[in-house]
C-alpha cells in the first residue's frame, strides 16, 4: 500500500470509530489517543496487520491521519494502541531478535525506575564554515551532529543553537512470580516517553506495580570500554501502559457496590460471612480465618502530639505441623488484596525483603535505588512462608519494618526512609518436624526473641488424629475437589470483598467507646494482677495495643465509626486463644507471656533458678567455694525441681554460675 493510502484508510476509520473520542481530546488539550486493537482489525486487517509488522512507520501515518481529522490537537498529539492478539503477548524470557522491530505486548512487575528527566527529540546545529541551519532527529543515547553540511560540505565544527525536549523515564519490568517458579525471573528494559511519564502514569510505573506494556522491541550496543560489542541489549519503547493491579484507591466502587457493601456489613453473621469466603477449601480454621479477615481491615494509625507513631496494621504468625494449609491460606490470603504478595523464607534475601541498591551508568545514570518486598506492599500485606528459614541478617531488617514501618537506607549517596506500612502474615514449621505444647516457642522455632514479641496473635495449627474430625476433613475434600466444584464457593466473591475491605479502609475511622475502653483495660488489669511475685506475666503492653487494633479492625468490619464492647470481646477471645496455645505454661496451669515471646527464660524457669541459688548459698556454707554437683542435684528433686540437671547447665550456660572442675560448681 502506499502512504496516501494508508493515512487514507486511517481517516476513514478515525471517522467511523473514534471521531467523538478526537472532539473530546481537542477540547480537553489531551496528548494522547488510546485506540483498541481489536476495533483496527475488525475495520481492516490490513492496516492491523501493518501496524503488527511496521509499527514505527504505520504509526507515523496514523498520527498524520489524526491531525487531518482534527486540525486543532496538539502539535505531538500521539496515537496508544492496547489490546494485541495473543500471540503478540510475549512472555520476557522468549523475546528473540525475530520480535525486533515489532509491535509487542508484555506483561510485568516493577523492579527499578529512573527519575523522569528531559531528553532531545531534535536538535539544530550551525555550520561556522556558512551559518547555514541543520536539523538532526535524535535516536540514539548520546547527541548525534550533523555528517556534513548540506550547503557547503563542512564536516565539523558544529554548534548545537536550538533543540526540543521531551520527558524520558527507563523502568525495568520482571516477570511476575506466578510464573516463573523454580525459575529466575527475567527483566526487560522499558523507555517511556512524553506523556507515558506523566504523574498520573507516573504512579502506575513506580516499582512495585504490575503493568502490561504495548510497545516496539528495539536494540541498542552494549557499552564496552572504549570499543563497541557485537551483542546487543534490547527495550521496549512504550506505546501504551495499563495497570493489571489495581491500587486501593483506584478500585472502582459504583452505588450498587456501595449498597451491597452497606447491606452486608448490616448482616447480624457477617464475621461468619467472611470467615466463610477466606480459603472456603480448606476446612475448620475458623479462629484463624477469622484473625486475617480482621488483619485485611487493619485497626487505625495514631499519630500522637509528639509525631511519635503507632501503627494500626496487624501481624499474625502461623506455627504448625507439615500439612495443615499453612502455604495454602497464605497464598490465597496474598490475592484477597490489591497489592499483596506472597515469598517464601528460602528465597528471600534483607535486600528482597527491604530495599536494594544498584549501579547502572548506562541507562539510570548511576546509583539507583530499587524497592523490596515489604515496599512494593506498601498499605497492604505481605505473606511470608518458611519466615523461620530467611537468614539471620536478614531478620534484622524485620525489626524496623514491623514496628515503626518503615525501611530506612544509606548506601552509596542514597539515604532514604522508604514507607513500609505493610501488614505480614508469616508461617513457620517447628525445628522437631511437630509442635509440642509443652515446650516454649523459643525452643521450637528459630525466629528472634525480639521478632516473635512484634507478633500482634500467634497460632499453632496442630495435626493430632481424631477419627470424628478427619472423616469431616476427608469428607469436605472430595466435596470440594471432585463431587461439588462449587461446594467451596466463597460467601462473599473475591472482587466484592477486595472493594468491601478498601471502602472499609476509606471511610470508616472507629473510635473506642469509653464501654469498649473499659473492657479491655479491665481485661488487661486482671491479667496483670495475677503476676504476683514468683507467678509468669501473663500480658504485656505490646498485646494491650494489638487488642485496641483488633477491636478498631472488628469495628471496621461493620463499617461502625465506633468500637463497641462486643468488638473489645472478640478480640480478647482471639487473644485468648493465641496465649493459650503459645503462653500456657504447662507446669504452673497459668498465662506465661514469657513463653509466648520466645524469652529465653520463661518465668516457670526463673522460679526455679531462684530455688537452684538458694541450695548454692546454703550448701556453699557447708562446703565452701566448690560444691558437689550431684548434692545440688539431689537436693533440688527433694524440693520438687524436677528437671534439676537441665536447670544447673542452663544456668552454666548464661553465666549465673560456672564449674572450676569436674563435677564441682562455685557462684560468680
């Protein structure tokens, strides 16, 4: 076809299709027209299939068809095409030189982004030899001059004496992790252009997002120190950017939405209602399930007079035996939110938790910060599976995350506090393979004292054989899995509760009711009271504020600007059931807070160190310096320690008393 004819056919379908769509961007002063494949096609294949094939050069004459269209739009008013056929939706890894040159799509997330800054589109030069005007189209990285002089043949000395700009941005894309497990994901290099850089466009190629890209797969060398390499680095020169997740609050809620929300907040079981629609195919798990949906709509955030900060977000950790649906929950908790993600413990590095910096001269310009997981879910939540697994170090990074939410930096001349309001849902499996109730949490799973206490509720998911319980189990999978595909049917659908949980978060702002204030004060006290002198503490300050945050959340729930005494109750029920499963000391029969906390020493053991010292004072003026191991021993059983010996290394251990010889023991 030639170009009369083509920018002829474009006019025609202009007309047709999208001549109200012009009119309004005319009027509006827009700099873009967003135009579907899919109505080009049906128009005429042949022009779509130009476009597929020779993208650069056929979108040149649909830009000019526009302006014959409408006169009166912008002088670099651009024409974005979405919505290619599959087989133009590319997967990164199999980007192949075939696809250069062509009109792609891509789909990805985020990683890495530059500022947006200025670039020449043109630029004009003056010959000294004549004076004469050139002007050079821009391509390439650096400024290209003139060759030589039109007028007079001059070959250099050129002066730049005008040029225009435009704004440039590079991201980096990589695949998103659904599907690329077991495997590396792959990165692409993306240049966005004019008004893709725009604010509002800006936002959605921020890292963290994911977005599906439109554009034409070009080359460029690789930069090899003073030589030119044979291997070519390849980016996607945007067309058209569309969002695929959708931030809280761009989450379309209609009136119908609103009404629906309202009406079931009304339900008198709504709380079952949700219950029932997180992770309906796994059976039972109810207090658990009722917790996250509890976590989805957070307590509030008090910002007190001081500008100190006190987070409303709620964590909660699961610790139990292998096969009891800890990966399961999570994964599906991680799509119930927009944002959320899903890691797993062995494959998360502090840099893949917090952030990262990175050098890159070629296209960022030198150092660049680049954003982990607990950002990229900034004011959502982030599931982390085998927590106990991520290295030592990296936990470190955990403590500042968890509790003043943020992550804060300072590497290379990059000083940075990133925002990290991200709630976390972590799971565990206990070092024995199993949990036993019977011995502290510190001694059954390799997480930091200091991490478990940021915990707001802990649970142990227990595998104990009961044949009335797994025959309802057994029963409820072939239901769900092969006799009833909708047996498992969520109460409430995905969509509907991701807008319920962001109109929940939007506008409903609870108050504590001096009632609700009252209960949970009352709660707190009485739990307190009884740590007597040698008793465990049961609670401590750091679950006095997570049971405000579960009442805010519980309230949230009803979209009611006021807590009530029954939203103070279930929290403290919840409450109860996570100290009675990780705070219950078995010796005494009562809360251990300590025990909960992973604290090396729980109180139970602290009474009988207590006792341990007494016999060493009292054997010490019978003996002197060095006493008898076994009479210490001894003497404890009679006094009813029963685990004498294992008490006596403990103490070795941390240093309250040490052995100068075999079997002799002496106080500091």
């Amino acid at each position: 076809m030639e170009r009369e004819e083509i920018i002829e056919r474009f006019c025609l379908f202009l007309e047709e299709i999208y001549k109200k769509e012009l009119t309004i961007c005319s009027l509006e002063g827009k700099k873009s027209l967003s135009i579907d494949f899919f109505e080009l096609d049906k128009f005429d294949v042949e022009l779509a299939d130009l476009l597929l094939e020779n993208p650069e050069e056929t979108l040149q004459y649909f830009e000019e068809a526009v302006r014959q269209v409408e006169p009166d739009l912008p002088e670099n008013f651009r024409i974005r095409v979405y919505n290619l056929p599959e087989d133009r939706e590319i997967r990164i890894r199999n980007l192949r030189a075939e696809h250069i040159g062509k009109f792609i799509s891509v789909d990805g997330i985020v990683v890495r982004a530059s500022e947006v800054r200025p670039e020449i589109s043109k630029a004009v030069f003056q010959c000294v030899e004549c004076g004469a005007e050139i002007e050079v189209e821009q391509k390439t990285t650096t400024v290209k001059k003139p060759d030589k002089c039109p007028n007079c043949g001059n070959r250099r000395g050129f002066n730049l004496i005008k040029q225009e700009l435009y704004d440039a941005r590079w991201i980096v894309i990589e695949e998103p992790f659904e599907i690329v497990e077991a495997e590396r994901p792959s990165t692409l290099m993306i240049y966005l252009k004019e008004d893709l850089t725009e604010p509002k466009l800006r936002n959605k190629t921020d890292p963290g997002n994911r977005i599906k890209i439109t554009g034409i797969l070009k080359e460029i060398p690789r930069r090899l120190k003073g030589s030119r390499s044979r291997q070519m680095e390849i980016y996607l020169e945007a067309n058209h950017i569309e969002a695929l997740e959708v931030e809280w609050e761009e989450l379309e809620i209609s009136e119908e939405d609103e009404k629906k929300i309202i009406e079931l907040a009304k339900s008198p079981d709504i709380y079952e209602k949700l219950i029932k629609s997180i992770a309906p195919g796994i059976y039972g798990l109810e207090h658990i399930k009722e917790a996250i949906a509890l976590q989805l709509f957070g307590g509030e955030i008090k910002v007190l007079p001081d500008k100190s900060r006190i987070r409303g977000d709620l964590h909660i950790l699961l610790v139990g035996d292998p096969s009891t649906a800890k990966s399961q929950i999570m994964k599906t908790v991680a799509q119930l939110i927009p944002r959320g993600r899903y890691v797993s413990g062995k494959g998360v590095s502090g840099v893949g938790l917090t952030a990262a910096v990175t050098r890159d001269e070629e296209f960022f310009g030198g150092w660049v910060l680049e954003a982990g997981a607990l950002v990229l879910c900034n004011k959502s939540l982030l599931c982390i599976d085998e927590f106990e697994k991520i290295d030592k170090s990296d936990q470190v990074a955990l403590h500042e995350a968890m509790e003043q939410q943020t992550i804060s930096i300072a590497k290379a001349n990059i000083v940075a506090t990133l925002p990290a309001q991200t709630a976390i849902l972590a799971g565990g499996n206990p070092k024995l393979g199993r949990f036993d109730p019977y011995l502290p949490i510190k001694e059954q799973i390799d997480i930091p004292e200091t991490l478990l206490a940021r915990f707001d509720l802990k649970f142990a998911l227990r595998d104990r054989p009961n044949p009335e319980v797994d025959e309802k189990i057994a029963d409820y999978i072939l239901q769900t899995r092969h006799f009833q595909a909708d047996f498992a049917k969520p109460e409430i659908d995905p969509l509907t509760l991701k807008k319920y949980v962001a109109y929940a978060r939007k506008n409903c702002h609870p108050k504590l009711s001096e009632e609700a204030g009252r209960r949970l004060k009352n709660f707190f006290v009485s739990m307190r009271e009884k740590a007597m002198e040698e008793a465990p503490i049961p609670i401590t300050l750091r679950q006095y504020e997570a049971l405000i945050r579960l009442a805010e959340a519980s309230a949230k729930i009803r979209l009611s600007n006021v807590v009530t005494e029954e939203d103070a109750e279930r929290a403290i029920r919840l409450m109860k059931v996570s100290l009675r499963e990780f705070g219950f000391e078995p010796e005494t029969g009562q809360f251990d807070i300590d025990r909960a906390e992973g604290l090396k020493t729980t109180a139970a053991q602290r009474s009988k160190i207590r006792i341990m010292l007494d016999i060493i004072d009292e054997l010490t003026k019978v003996q002197g310096a060095e006493i008898n191991r076994d009479d210490i021993i001894k003497k404890a059983i009679e006094m009813g320690v029963e685990n004498a010996e294992e008490i006596l290394n403990k103490m070795i251990r941390e240093g309250i008393i040490y052995s100068p010889r075999v079997n002799k023991i002496s106080k500091l």
